[in-house]
C-alpha cells in the first residue's frame, strides 16, 4: 500500500504545475491533500476524481482557504468529514475544512492540516487550542481498535534534526518548546509512530518537506520537516520505504511518499 501526503498550497496552482500528471506516474493507492485553497465550485472534474481514483474533500467555508482532501482507489466504505463526532467543541477547526477520515475496512486514512501560528499571537493562541482538543480526538482513536494513518501537515518541526536553522527558530511558530512537547506526548506517551522516523532516524537535510519562499530556502535547502505520516504501530511496522519527492515542484511543500506492507 502506497500513501502519499501533499500540501498543495492551493489545489488549481498545483494543477498548473502538473501536480495531477505526476500523481498518473506514481500508482499511489491513496494520497491525501492539505491546502486545497478551493471550494467545491472550484474544482473541475479532474480534481474531483483524477484518472483512477475517487475524491473527498472537506472545505473551508472561507472561501481560497485551507481545505483537505483524500483519493483513493478503492471506494471507501465510510467517509468522516471534520472532527463534530467527537465529543468536545470543534466547529470552529471543522468550518476551516482541515480533516477528514476514510474508512477502509478497519483502516482509516486522514488527511489533516494542523493551523500555522505563524501570522500572530491570534492564529497561535488557536493553534495551541487545536492541539488541545485533537490530542484528545487522537487519544480516543488510538483506543478504537482500528488501524490508522494520519497523513497531513502538522505545522511543528519535532526536533532539531527535522529543520535546518533550528537556533534562530526556537522561539517561532512551529517549533515552540510546547509544540515539539505535545509531538513527543503523542509518541511517546499516547503511543502514535512516526513512520518517516522509523526509516529514516538520522536524516536532516534529505528530511525537510517544507521551504519557505522567502529569500533562497529552497535553493540553500533552508528546509523543515512538518509534513508527517503518523500512525498506529501495527501499521507503522509494516513501512518498508519513505521518501520526498523534490525533482519537480508542485508546492511549497514536497510529497512525502510511503510504501506500506498489505
């Protein structure tokens, strides 16, 4: 099983840029999108269910925002969109469309875009709250039972490995003491894996999904590693390979590419 996890920063850019094309090359199984930037009404008939797979999106309701999104082969045999079925408030992550869950007998594949708090102390103050509340939703799906992949961007580096300038950053959205805190809870303590961690322990430049488009990040790889495939650890056992896909650019955000044993 292949799954591939992608923010797109806007789904009709990536289009432009041959996002759709690549994914015919690829034979991914499922791949799940974050930043569709869209609304329903926006997305032509290709980006609803490009050649060989079906689509579910949750959108934003505010309109070239957010959003995420999740194709897959095979139908799914449920589709959860946004947090509401948990038991704690969550309107207002679910009316800025950055989850959704597809079920696949008992494996469920989510898609999810983790807030940036990068514009200011408001966006932070609501990224903390979101953290708050989907620990809690994480914590539950951990104890359902099922098997689960959450593929997505997440927003924080982990460690100082997982960006280039980790010194000038400690005190920056997304890499704050208390975000890489609440990763190392997750793993450590809740029991999710990081499944490019598995594979890859060591690797610092080769690992960074994220570049700014400020100055020459890309270009002097001035990179971060905010895009995760985190799951439960019957699954992640079964990773055999993980990569980043950077030859062509679609994004700001490189593909993160797993191959999972069935």
């Amino acid at each position: 099983m292949k799954i591939i996890s992608l923010n797109l920063n806007g789904i009709r850019s990536a289009t432009n840029k041959g996002v759709l094309s690549w994914l015919k090359t690829q034979s991914a199984d499922i791949v799940c999108l974050q930043e569709l930037k869209a609304q329903a009404e926006d997305m032509t008939a290709e980006m609803l269910s490009p050649d060989g797979y079906v689509g579910h999106f949750h959108y934003a309701e505010k309109k070239g925002y957010s959003g995420v999104g999740i194709y897959s082969k095979t139908k799914p045999d449920a589709v959860i969109i946004g947090l509401g079925g948990s038991n704690h408030d969550v309107a207002d992550i679910d009316s800025e469309g950055r989850y959704i869950e597809c079920q696949f007998g008992n494996l469920s594949v989510v898609s999810l875009y983790l807030p940036s708090g990068s514009s200011g102390e408001e966006r932070q103050t609501f990224k903390f709250s979101v953290m708050a509340r989907f620990m809690l939703h994480m914590q539950a799906l951990i104890k359902s039972g099922r098997e689960v992949v959450i593929c997505g961007d997440w927003n924080i580096a982990h460690k100082e490995v997982d960006l280039k300038n980790y010194k000038g950053n400690k005190k920056n959205s997304g890499f704050l003491p208390e975000e890489r805190a609440w990763l190392s809870t997750l793993f450590d303590q809740v029991g999710w894996v990081d499944v490019y961690r598995t594979l890859h322990p060591k690797t610092t430049d080769e690992c960074y999904t994220w570049w700014s488009n400020r100055g020459q990040a890309w270009a002097k790889n001035v990179g971060w590693r905010i895009d995760y495939q985190i799951a439960t650890p019957a699954t992640a056992a079964k990773a055999r390979q993980a990569s980043i896909y950077k030859a062509q650019r679609f994004s700001d955000h490189a593909p993160l590419i797993i191959d999972y044993a069935n």
